[in-house]
C-alpha cells in the first residue's frame, strides 16, 4: 500500500489552485459527512436496532478506518474523531427531527457541484477518476493538511 505522503503527493497534483483547494476544504468535510448521513439512514434489521449507535454507518466506517489505519496510524486518529463528529452531527439532526436522508442527499448533491467547478477552474480532473481510492484520500489530505499546519507527524 501506499504511504500517507504518496497518496496526497498524488491528490495533490490536481489540487494547486488556491480555490479549489478551498472549495475542497469545504467540500470534502461535507461529503464525508454526507456519505455517513447516506448509511446512517439505511433502515437497521431488528438485531441492530436494539443496539445503541449500531447503525450501517459505524458498520461502513470499521473498514474506512482500517483503510486509514493501515495507511497510518496517526491520521486514522485524525479520521475517527472526523467519523465521530459526522455520527454525532447525524444523531443532533435526528434529534432535531430532521431527515438525515433528504439533508444528506442535498448536501452531497451541492457538494459535488462546487467540487467540479473546482475542478474546472483547476483544469485537471478529481482523482477519484484515475482510482477510486481517492475518494478516501481526500478526507484525510484534509486531515493531513492540519496536521502539518500544528506541526504533527503522520
């Protein structure tokens, strides 16, 4: 497997415009958000129901965390605190009694609008279309850009 520096050297060649890298700082939060909002709707079979917080999103995420773990460790800390903020994000509009579903669809939706006009203004394709690992690489570019930002080594 890659290393965590190979992946985002990679992801990165698309991603120098200042405001695609913007656009991305945004949107890809948000996708990441939505996808887990996108599983935590999925109706739960009895045996899950009767356990709190086991839902097809903290199903989806055992193996995305895996990934980034056997990526490195210290990121995939970074994207386990990610994950749980976007499960308690969808837990709050659950609450709220607000549609995880629709809000999920809707946001993803506009999210990948502004990723592609990023995009274009970049003019380079998203790297998800070269390998679709890249649509987990670039939550944890973000994370990884923090990192660097506070000094953290990955």
């Amino acid at each position: 497997m890659r290393t965590a520096e190979q992946w985002f050297s990679e992801y990165g060649e698309s991603h120098q415009n200042a405001t695609n890298k913007a656009i991305h700082w945004v949107a890809v939060p948000m996708i990441y958000l939505t996808v887990v909002g996108l599983f935590w709707s999925i109706p739960q079979p009895e045996w899950m129901a009767g356990l709190p917080w086991l839902n097809w999103a903290v199903v989806a995420l055992i193996p995305t965390i895996l990934f980034y773990m056997v990526m490195s460790f210290p990121l995939s800390l970074g994207m386990i605190a990610l994950s749980l903020l976007c499960l308690g994000a969808c837990s709050a509009l659950e609450r709220a009694g607000q549609s995880v579903l629709w809000w999920s669809v809707g946001v993803f939706v506009v999210m990948w609008v502004f990723q592609f006009v990023g995009h274009h203004i970049e003019g380079k394709k998203p790297s998800f279309f070269k390998d679709l690992q890249f649509l987990l690489i670039g939550p944890a570019w973000v994370i990884g850009f923090l990192y660097r930002k506070l000094g953290i080594s990955y």
